[in-house]
C-alpha cells in the first residue's frame, strides 16, 4: 500500500511493518506491525473501533500529517533526462593510495580523449540538459587542459562544475579557473594528522600538501567538501577526522568504506567495526527523492560517467556495465538506448528483499556495491541490516 496523506505525507506499508514519510520535514516515521494494520485498515476505509482513535490521533500529531486526507498515491512520470555526469579526464595520479580501484596500474589507455573530444561530451551533455558535471581521475589535477574545459563547460551553460581531488597538485591554471567560475571542490582525507594520511597515499607530505591548499582554496571561499574513505588502516581515526575537519572549517563531509571493487596495492581491510552499515532506522527523504524512489533508481537515474577512453558506464564504481562509447556514438543516442532505460529505472520493486520494505522509497541504493560483495545486482545492498519479512534489524 502506497497512500498520498494531504499534499505533504505519504504512508507506505512493508512486508509486516509501515512507514510515514512526511516531507515537509523529511522525516521517515516507523509504524509497527499492529500500528500498520491500523493504519491499512483506517486508509482502506474502515471505520476505527473506539480504543484505536487514541493512535490515530496520536499519529497525527506526532507527524503532522490530517490523515483524514488520504487517497492512493500515483506514480509520478519519470522521464529519463541527464542530470549529473562524472568526466574521467586521465588515469593518471600522483599518489599511490593503498586503497585505489586502479591498483597500481596509472597508466593511460593507448587513445585517451583529446581536448576536442571532450569538449564535444561537455557540449553533448549540455544539449541533453545536463546540469552538473564533476572531473574525475586519476587526479584530474595533472590533466594540462582541465582549466581549458572548466571554462568550456561554464560557457555551454553548466551551472554546476566541480572536481574530485588529492588536492596535492594545484597549479596556478587551475587554481584560477576554479575561482574565476566558482568550482566546488572534493577532496579525499585519510586521516588527521600527516602519519596516517601519508601512510595511506604512500606519499610523504602529501597531508600538508592538502591542509596547505584546503586554506588557499578557503581564502578565496571556494565551496569544499571533504571524501573520507575508511579502512583497518585509519579505522581509529573516525571521530578525529571529523574534528580536525571541523577545526578547519569544513563541515560538509562524505563517509565511505573500503569497497571490494576497490584493488589496492596493499590490499587494505575492512574496519573491524563498520561505522556505515545500516542497523537502525536512519532515513530522511524529500518529496522529490520520495516520487523519483517510486519508479526508478536512486542513485544510478540521471548519472553515467565517461571513461577516459570514451566509455559510458552508469557511475564511477560499476566498471562492468558499460552503457555505450562516446567516439562512436552520441551522448543523445546513449541516452536513448535500451540499456540507459533498464539501468535507470531499476527501482526497489526489481530488488529483493528491498521490494517488501516499507523504508524503500527513502533509502539510497548502491547496485554496484551490491554486485561486487553479493554477486547480484537485484540482491540487498550488504550494508543494509533490515530484514523486512520480519521487521527486525540485524
């Protein structure tokens, strides 16, 4: 059962248990297994016994929502457009960290895209109504002609540019482009202090590198986000990193694990305590977020990524999937192939247990995380510890 409450709240009935998301405040409510029948039997038209009115009315004060407004909740038209698109400039980096997808291997393909090619993706993806796009590597730092495209990109009208970096490397070049066009940056951190981090990109003084050009970055108030990726090696570095971050005024940070389709050179481990699986009810959603859930998926809609060598894959991790290649066909033929379409719109209701889960439609998906550590791209993604046959976390 999928049910629109007024115009700012929706109920959504799982395998024994049920959920109410209200959007004005982005909270997702659990409702237990006889509070949901309740509530099912209330939305079905049923008229509630006396001793149930109590709940009922609890209910709606706790979320703010007139149940008595109820009706069933349509699924929204989902047409496929580009949104965001990550642009693999270079294989290339200029640290070795322990952790990298790319192993050891930094070498570029035989034919990587020339300048011109790339221009003419940034102006495909512009004619497709492509909003934001983010330089990725290797270290897209080390890329001669990543000032060049900054500008090129700014000028074919994407508001949103941003980059991905070690931030070791910031030549004058491009220090310049991002200020002069107002390009967020990403940055990975590994660790607090110099020892860790350093031991990790195995790159000495790559941690001062950083903090030097975070503060030059700051100075001229560049929008930054910090990329934490976490692993036996700096696992007891969780609350410091977020000190330190805070210390130095950077308070939008994303936390990751070590992933199995990373291929280190080192072959890092998992922590020995996950700090990201999912063991207790934790989820926000917007409408926006909620009607997109309803019929595609949440985090491969909108996106691809395009490879150095032209190839057009759904994001950054999922290697094995590749969508098209850029040299040969067109960003706009891409889009409307057969492959983009299934890929897209892989919602929950293809995804086992997930399809039975009254918190679906506010959960973010991971399928390349999934196919990499179940061996299944419909599986449940492995940092999820809900079992909604039985509504009970693991």
């Amino acid at each position: 059962m999928i049910k629109r409450i007024g115009g700012s709240g929706a109920y959504v009935t799982g395998a024994v248990q049920g959920a109410i998301y209200q959007f004005d405040t982005g909270k997702v409510y659990s409702i237990n297994q006889e509070g949901a029948r309740l509530l099912s039997d209330f939305f079905s038209g049923a008229e509630p016994a006396e001793e149930n009115r109590a709940f009922l009315s609890q209910v709606g004060s706790t979320t703010g929502l007139n149940l008595d407004d109820v009706s069933d909740y349509p699924i929204p038209l989902c047409p496929p457009k580009l949104n965001f698109a990550w642009l693999e400039l270079t294989q290339a980096c200029n640290l070795r960290c322990v952790h990298c997808y790319q192993g050891e291997c930094h070498g570029e393909p035989e034919q990587p895209l020339s300048v011109s090619e790339w221009k003419r993706v940034i102006s495909q993806c512009a004619a497709a109504g492509c909003g934001s796009i983010q330089f990725i590597g290797g270290e897209p730092s080390v890329c001669a002609f990543l000032p060049e495209l900054i500008s090129f990109a700014h000028a074919a009208g994407i508001g949103g540019i941003s980059i991905f970096s070690n931030l070791f490397f910031l030549p004058e070049p491009l220090f310049s482009a991002i200020v002069e066009h107002r390009v967020s940056v990403n940055f990975s951190l590994y660790g607090a202090a110099a020892p860790v981090h350093d031991r990790i990109t195995q790159t000495p003084g790559s941690f001062d590198r950083l903090i030097s050009n975070i503060k030059k970055l700051q100075a001229r108030s560049i929008p930054l986000r910090a990329h934490v990726v976490m692993m036996r090696e700096n696992e007891g570095e969780y609350g410091h990193i977020e000190d330190f971050l805070h210390s130095i005024g950077i308070d939008s940070i994303h936390y990751d694990e070590i992933r199995k389709v990373y291929g280190g050179t080192q072959s890092p481990h998992m922590p020995s305590k996950s700090t990201l699986q999912l063991r207790k009810p934790n989820f926000r959603t917007s409408r926006a977020e909620f009607e997109q859930a309803l019929c595609a998926n949440t985090c491969w809609f909108g996106k691809f990524a395009v490879s150095t060598d032209g190839s057009v894959y759904p994001c950054e991790f999922e290697r094995q999937l590749v969508y098209g290649n850029v040299r040969r066909t067109s960003v706009a033929d891409i889009l409307a192939g057969d492959m983009v379409r299934t890929y897209w719109y892989l919602s929950y209701a293809h995804i086992q247990p997930c399809r039975d889960c009254e918190y679906r439609f506010a959960c973010r998906d991971c399928r390349p995380l999934a196919y990499a550590e179940c061996g299944s791209r419909t599986g449940q993604n492995p940092r999820c510890f809900y079992d909604p046959s039985a509504g009970t976390w693991g």
